[in-house]
C-alpha cells in the first residue's frame, strides 16, 4: 500500500510501471492505493482506461475514472451512463466522487444531491460539488450558480449534506460574501439542528454564520455528553470481554478492556446487545489506515441522539487497536474504528 503512495519522484517511465503493477495486485486495497497515485500525465492512459471498465472492484473503479476524467473529459457520460445501471448505492457514491474532476458534471451532481433519498448518495453529490467549487476548473461565473445549489440544498435539512456544504460557504477565500446577500437561510437550518446529534453540521454553520456577519471564527460549539455511565451495567462486564464481529471479508474478535475504558465499553456492549451494529457496513476503509462503522446512515455522518463522555486511556492506537469515533470532546457516540 505504502509503495505506490511514495512513486511521485520516480521517473515517469519507472512510477506509471510501478503503479501498473501495484494496480493489479490481487489485494484490493493495494491495487486502490495506487489508483489514487495515478498521476494526470500517467503515460499507460489505455491500460489504465480498460482497467476500469473491467474490474470487478468498484471501489477501483471509481479511484481510476477521476484521474482517466482529467485526462479525458469526454469520460463523464460514461461515468454517468456506468452511475445509472448501477444498482450498489457506494459504487454510484463513488462515481459521483470521480464526476468532481469535470467542472461540466456539476447539473448532474446537483440534480443527484436534490432528487435522490439515499443518504451516501446525496453526501458523496454534496462533497463533490464542494471539491469542484475548491478545484482550480472553477469559474467565477458559476459562484451564484453554485451558491443555487448550496441554498436549495440546505432546505432539506440533511445533517450531512449541511456539513459539507456549511464548510464551503465558510471558506474565506471562496468570497461567498459576493454573491450572497440574504444568508437567513444558515440561520433556518441551524434551527432543525440539535446538539449532540448533529454536531458535526452545527459548527461549520457557526462557522459559515460568523464569516458572513463579519465575525471572528467561533469557538467549537460546546457538547454535554448526555449519557451518563451505568456502573451496575459495568460491574456486569468481566475484564477482558471478548466479542465476535462476523464480516464478508471473515470473522474479527475485539478484546473489550473495560477497565481502562468503562464508560466506552458499557456503550458499546449495550449497543451490540441491542444488535445496533448488526447490517451495517464499513462505510470508511483507508488503506493502511483504519476501518469505521457503526454509522445509522451508512456515510459517516450518522449517530443517535446521545453522546458519552470521551475517555483516554494510556493504550497506543496500533494495528488492531479499536476506539471511539470523536468529533471533539465528549462527542462519542456509535461509530468505532
């Protein structure tokens, strides 16, 4: 996985060879490590381009669209024809993501954020848009277009598609100042919004809120956990519980060390008695990196309506470590990595 990550001061000759090799490794998650190392001046274009019309691997796939999509702009309707016969909701997730290479995917991309009712799908669209409007294709022209989408986008109340686009709208160098003189919308949104649920949409609101009030950044909004640690319930878990977690790649048993982290542990128990985590997917996979899960809406910004108090034990995060997924403190909730 490290290995094609590091080919960029290789020779282009030597690093498109190595990538090519490392983008047929029959460990997917090298072969996706080296798609996200392809470079535009990648000298293989047509070995590159039959890769990902033939593999089986959507996550692959969509890693090698985007850079092929830079090259070629020609590509989008084929990404958006492979989007529509699509039946897997992260495969088109991911091909949404691929689209945020072409500046002339954004109708496309803003009619998917606002028509469909899929969570990851309306988010990856959201993110997408956001990467075009960062990108260097971007015209200023399209900003009150853009700030269209943003506006009616924030009307449907998604937590996670009010994150991403809250950010944006927050960015200074972006000058949405210029194009947006009624910002109440920000306000309206905030208001379905609660803590400490949606967190993660509340402070780049914040955010976007105090940049066009001509504010300083604000301080990160301050989260009460609300759930309490049982102590008869974690008299009740012996040290050391062990727990199995059956996946489609095989079978994974945790060592819950309960002492160290009480409170995380009870949560986390009471979670897998209540079959929380049963069906759902590891929406997060880096390479190298970490797994996530445990997320209600499948992409990342999901959680229920509580949140624990943050505990730090004196255990490493090494391989095969398991902990909480935090926003900040006290902000715990379901999802673990």
């Amino acid at each position: 996985v490290s290995a094609p990550r590091v080919t960029a001061s290789k020779s282009t000759t030597e690093r498109d060879e190595l990538v090519l090799l490392a983008l047929k490794d029959e460990n997917p998650q090298v072969a996706v490590a080296a798609a996200e190392a392809v470079q535009n001046d990648f000298s293989k274009k047509d070995e590159l381009l039959t890769l990902a019309r033939t593999t089986k691997n959507f996550r692959l796939q969509s890693a090698l669209y985007k850079p092929l999509l830079i090259i070629s702009t020609e590509l989008a309707q084929e990404i958006q024809n492979t989007y529509a016969q699509s039946s897997n909701d992260y495969h088109k997730a991911g091909l949404l993501s691929a689209l945020s290479a072409d500046i002339n995917a954004h109708p496309f991309l803003a009619k998917e954020l606002v028509e469909s009712n899929v969570l990851v799908i309306k988010t990856a669209a959201a993110q997408a848009l956001t990467t075009l409007n960062r990108g260097k294709q971007f015209l200023h022209e399209l900003k009150p277009v853009f700030a269209g989408i943003y506006k009616n986008a924030l009307f449907d109340a998604d937590p996670g598609v009010i994150g991403i686009i809250a950010s944006c709208l927050a960015d200074s160098t972006l000058d949405y100042k210029s194009v947006i003189a009624d910002y109440s919308f920000l306000q309206k949104a905030k208001d379905k919004l609660n803590l400490p649920k949606d967190y993660e949409a509340i402070q780049p609101l914040d955010e976007a809120m105090a940049y066009f009030e001509g504010r300083k950044k604000p301080a990160a909004p301050k989260n009460e956990f609300n759930h309490p640690i049982n102590w008869d319930f974690v008299k009740n878990i012996p040290k050391n519980q062990r727990v199995q977690i059956v996946t489609d790649k095989g079978e994974i048993t945790l060592t819950l060390l309960v002492e160290g982290s009480p409170g995380s542990v009870a949560n986390f128990v009471n979670l897998v008695n209540q079959k929380y985590f049963d069906g759902k997917i590891f929406h997060r996979v880096v390479p190298n990196f970490v797994i996530q899960t445990g997320c209600n809406r499948g992409d990342g910004y999901g959680s229920e309506a509580y949140s624990i108090r943050s505990e730090f034990s004196l255990h490493r995060y090494e391989e095969g470590a398991v902990g909480m997924a935090s926003a900040g403190k006290d902000t715990e909730g379901t999802q673990w990595f």
